[in-house]
C-alpha cells in the first residue's frame, strides 16, 4: 500500500513502515476503539484484510501491545477449517502471523508439533473444525478463529473452544469470516457482548490487483454471491418465500434485449411521513417472445408525493416507457393527480387489488418458476423483500413495496389482456 503512495521511499523503510499496525490498520481492524467484548466479530468480504485483522491481534495478546492486551496472553488457540488452512492462511500465509512480526520478535513455527512460540514463553496451539475432540482437554486466555462459516462440525468445534476458553481474567477471541446466513452467526451478532466490524473487499484496495476488483464488480456487483463473498453482507432468504436466492441467479442477465412494451409500476404509500411505507417504483417489460425483464428499481422512502411522482415520470422518459400502472387501492385519485401535475401528457393505467398481496405474488412467482422472467442486472433491496415474503408477509412485518410493484407491473405485461406483446412505435 504505501510503496503505492510513496513510491521513492526505500523498500526496506516501506516493510518497516507497513509493519506498523498502529498506523497502517484501518479503523474497523482495530480493536482499541470497541466497547468491552469477550467475542470480536469480524466480517468481510474476500480479500477485505479478515486475515491481517487476526494476525495482528494474536501478536498483540501474545506480546501484550497495548491497546489490545496489557500483559502478555501465554496460551492461544488458532482455530480452521482444516490444519492446512490453519498453517497456509493463519500462520504462513502472506498476511499470516509469521509474516507480520519483526524479525527480533518473531516466534517460532513448529510444524510437527502444530504450535507457534514466541521469546517470551507464549504459546498459540493449532486446531481444526475437522477434530472438535482435539479441543477437549487444552485451556486458552485467547483464541483467534478464521472463517468460521466454512467449519464443518461447525457447533460442536464451537461449544469444545468455549469451553476451553476460560484462562485469565478476561478470556478474549476473534473470530474472522466472510458472512453466511448461520444459526451461530445470527446468534452472535444478537449478543450484546459481541463487537462486530464489516469490511467489503473494496476497502482493502490499496493491497488488491486493480483488475481484480474491476472484474469481481462487474461480474458479481449486486447478486447474492456479491454481497456475500465481496461486501461481507448476511444474505438471507425465508424457508417459505415464493421466490429463492438461486432462482433468481438463474434469471439474471447483463442487460435486456429490444423489448415490445415498457411500463413503470408504482405503488403509492397512504402518507409522506418517514414511518409510512415507501413508494414502490419498478419498471419492467416485455419482448417479442413474450419473456418478461425486471429493468429497474427506483423506490423511494419517505418521499413526498410530488417527490415520487417526479421520480416515476422521469424514469418513464428514461426508459422511453409505454405508460405508468398504479395502484389506487389507498388514494388512488391522488396519485393519478399528482402525477397529472407533473406530466399530464403522460399515460397512466390505475390497477386496483381484489386479493391479497401473497395471491398476488403467486402467478408473477411461477412465471420466474417457468424461466418467463429475467432480471437486466442486479436489484438487492428488491430481491431481498422476493427471498423473504411468504405467506404471512415479510419477517420484518413492513409492507413489501418493491415487490408490490413487481407484482404490478408483470402482471400487467404478462398476465393480462396486455400480455400480448406488440411491436413499439419508434
């Protein structure tokens, strides 16, 4: 990084320099400015410096550095996936513990014993999610666990480690992993004596191939394997939704073909105020083989109806759209007056609904089921609300308003009169 920015100084100083954690770690790979914790949880994308994060940390509780330990911690657990990783990524891995010592206080690495030994009598021990027995017995002051979302065995390692971690007067672990929807990784992040950090791959820049980041963002900037593996988010979806992760993937395309008819679906809130729901704004169309393409999703929250309307005529004229479909359940005569004002020239079909959201959602669901339906890019908010409405709505009991939306607008696309799609007048 910094032979990056300062590129005359000698490469002798620049290792000396980035060795320096003090100065050289960001402010969410420093424990120092965390609240009293006996678990620190780091999560971040591939590449986001999880690895460095740990590392540092072990050396400061084995040397005691302060801000992160004020004496010396004696024993340390290293905890992988397989005793591979433990030895390639934790310890002689390019960020691993060997790596990031000077050479006076390096400790030693003794493979056949699976053990690391610093000058001053400190001992961290080699473990792995494949033997959680190996942990029954040993006893820590510190443990550092690497990405605990691939364990196999994955509680069970869990439960031996805790019960081992019981040296000292304050026991402390880091754990450091890219995220998953995992019982032990919700439960961690509810527990108030968890401090948790995030990183995506993004913020680790400076120490990544340029063409690496602008071929991971273009290939996977939004879905689910994105959000997981570069911006470290928990993507989650409901064992009853109507719609999943993978279903969703399979629809995804780069961009749309030349399509017959475009509309943008609105699904107006009761009110303006910043607890009402959000103004649901997605368009989508439809092409000469009758196939369906979700193209955007503009919905907005707490906007006030001329602020949303503005934004619905003007992605209407962005798409070069056929016309706008709303719902006028609530207001409905509003809504089509305030967008009049806006526009009158504009096309507007209000839609009323006669069945509930979930009846709704149904037919436009077995339309992606049946391969009808694509998505022109990436639409995590809006896939997010498909991945977790089910019967009895969304699990955060808010109203789905993009999907709503969806709803509307494919319905009108495809499940209608005006399924049938046409030949757009250029």
């Amino acid at each position: 990084m910094f032979l990056k920015l300062l590129p005359d100084l000698p490469p002798e100083l620049v290792r000396l320099v980035e060795q320096e954690w003090t100065y050289y770690g960001r402010s969410d790979q420093k424990s120092r400015r965390l609240p009293p914790w006996w678990t620190w949880l780091v999560l971040g994308g591939r590449g986001a410096g999880k690895t460095r994060t740990g590392a540092e940390w072990v050396k400061g509780m084995a040397l005691g550095l302060a801000p992160i330990a004020r004496e010396p911690v004696g024993r340390i657990a290293l905890v992988g996936e397989t005793q591979a990783q433990v030895r390639d990524v934790m310890i002689e891995g390019v960020s691993g513990l060997l790596a990031i010592h000077h050479r006076w206080e390096k400790p030693v690495w003794s493979p056949s014993r699976r053990r690391l030994e610093w000058g001053n009598g400190a001992i961290a021990q080699v473990f792995t999610a494949e033997d959680p027995e190996g942990l029954r017995g040993p006893q820590f002051g510190a443990a550092w666990s690497d990405e605990l979302a691939k364990w196999p065995n994955l509680q069970e390692t869990w439960d031996m480690l805790q019960l081992g971690l019981r040296l000292g007067e304050r026991p402390r672990q880091v754990v450091t992993t890219t995220p998953r929807p995992l019982p032990l990784i919700k439960r961690l992040l509810d527990d108030p004596r968890v401090a948790v950090s995030r990183a995506a791959t993004s913020a680790n820049r400076f120490n990544l191939a340029p063409s690496f980041l602008d071929s991971v963002s273009q290939a996977y900037r939004g879905t689910r394997l994105g959000r997981q593996e570069l911006e470290g988010e928990i993507v989650e979806e409901s064992a009853d939704a109507l719609w999943s992760r993978a279903l969703i993937e399979e629809c995804r395309e780069r961009e749309a073909p030349p399509l017959a008819r475009i509309v943008v679906a609105i699904d107006p809130p009761a009110s303006s105020s910043m607890r009402a729901d959000s103004c649901g704004l997605v368009a989508a169309g439809i092409d000469r083989d009758g196939i369906g393409h979700v193209l955007a999703d503009a919905t907005l929250a707490g906007a006030k109806p001329h602020e949303w309307a503005q934004a619905a005529v003007a992605l209407y004229r962005r798409l070069e759209a056929d016309a706008l479909v709303v719902e006028v359940n609530q207001g409905g005569e509003m809504a089509t007056s305030v967008i009049r004002e806006v526009d009158p020239g504009v096309p507007v079909t209000p839609v009323r609904a006669s069945r509930g959201k979930f009846l709704r959602a149904e037919p436009v669901a077995a339309l992606y089921a049946q391969g009808r339906v694509h998505h022109a890019g990436a639409f995590p908010a809006l896939e997010d609300e498909m991945c977790d409405f089910g019967p009895t709505g969304l699990s955060s009991g808010r109203s789905p308003d993009r999907l709503d939306a969806l709803v509307w607008a494919l319905t009108h696309l495809m499940l209608g009169p005006k399924g049938r799609p046409r030949v757009r007048g250029l």
